[in-house]
C-alpha cells in the first residue's frame, strides 16, 4: 500500500518519509488487535450512473445538491475503498457541524434530509 504511494515516478526527486500509523485496540477478551490507521481515499466521477441517478432524486426532492468532497473521513472508505460499492455522501447540516462535541442540526435541515434520503432510493431503485 506504502509502496503504491512512495514508488510514484512524480516523487523521485522527493526527499520526503512516509508512514502508515498502526493503531492498537484491546478486545473485551484482553486479546490486543494491531492494524494500520488507513481509510482509502474514494470518488465517483460526476457521470457514473449512481452519482447521476442520486442527483436526480434529491432534484426531484425539491433540493439543488452541489458535488463537493468532504474533508473528514465516512464509512465509505470501506464501502467504495475496499469493497467497491458505489458510495456517495449525502446528509443533514454543514461539515463543521458533524460529529463535534453538542452536534446539532435544525428541524428544518432534518426534513430536508429526509426527503432527500427518500428521493435517491426512489431514483436508484426505479
């Protein structure tokens, strides 16, 4: 995986270190589990037929989604990163707003969400 990374032609000139941390965790058995501390980085291109289909639910939604990357880390790394499954983030609020110490969301932005969700499964699945 390192080496994917550290072998690229673009770097040779580079003087530069690169690491992937490992992170340990200890189990309720006591057994302690080591593994690297890396989540792939992923994207659709604008014209895959998920993205498109996913747009055009949350327009019929009544919303005007914008394709943006998101700064932080989701699940996705595993979904698409690993396991290949076409994976797009949608959800309430702004960035800065998630997964902080007193989250929080409007009422309003919860409802816009929902129609949301709805919107992309009916248009993936139809």
């Amino acid at each position: 995986m390192l080496e994917a990374i550290t072998s690229l032609p673009e770097l040779k000139d580079i003087n530069f270190y690169a690491k992937i941390a490992e992170g340990e965790h200890q189990a309720y058995t006591g057994k302690v589990l080591t593994c690297n501390k890396f989540f792939p980085a992923w994207e659709l291109e604008e014209t895959h037929p998920f993205v498109q289909n996913a747009l055009s639910g949350l327009r019929a939604s009544g919303l005007t989604p914008e394709l943006t990357a998101y700064r932080f880390c989701t699940n996705a790394a595993y979904s698409i990163g690993e396991a290949g499954i076409p994976t797009i983030g949608f959800g309430p609020g702004g960035e800065g707003d998630a997964h902080v110490v007193d989250e929080k969301i409007s009422l309003d932005e919860l409802e816009k969400a929902a129609r949301g969700y709805q919107g992309i499964i009916e248009a993936v699945l139809s």
